[in-house]
C-alpha cells in the first residue's frame, strides 16, 4: 500500500504534437524486463512503473536501469535518451 510504484519523471522539449515516449527497464545485465510506450506532448511527464516485469511478475529487489527514449520534432535533432538507476526493494 505504500510506495507499490515509482514514478519516472522527466521533461519534454521540442514536441509540438504528441509523440511516442519509450520508457524501458533493464536489469543490470542489459535484459529489458519492461517497456512502457505512450504518446505524449511536450512539457512535464510521469509514466508510472508497478516493480512487474512484461509478464505481470514482480522483478527481483535489486538496482534497474530505466531508460527514457523521446524523439524531437525540431529539424536536425534526434531523439534524446537518458538512463537512471532505480532500486526495488521489497
């Protein structure tokens, strides 16, 4: 009841229609064990992760990687990923 999900924060810049954001969770040893895909627009955004894997299972307590991976409207830009540690514990 306290804490069952964490919150992946960031900020979107240079999206001036909605765009598809990829938020994918890796193991240490690269294995993806989520992906969380939606269609956003620019601004602040949280997309929620339950501590589940793609098959509804808890992952593991330990350290994850999650990477956010948005694409740019602006000409010239590519799209921008970032990667943070996030710990479980149960």
């Amino acid at each position: 009841g306290i804490n069952e999900s964490a919150s992946v924060v960031f900020s979107l810049f240079l999206l001036f229609e909605a765009r598809p954001v990829l938020v994918r969770v890796f193991s240490l040893d690269g294995r993806e064990v989520r992906r969380l895909e939606q269609s956003l627009f620019g601004g602040r955004q949280s997309v929620q992760w339950d501590g589940r894997n793609e098959q509804g299972n808890l992952v593991p307590p330990g350290l994850y990687i999650v990477q956010v991976d948005a694409a740019a409207d602006q000409q010239g830009l590519s799209g921008t990923k970032q990667s943070h540690l996030v710990g479980v514990a149960y």
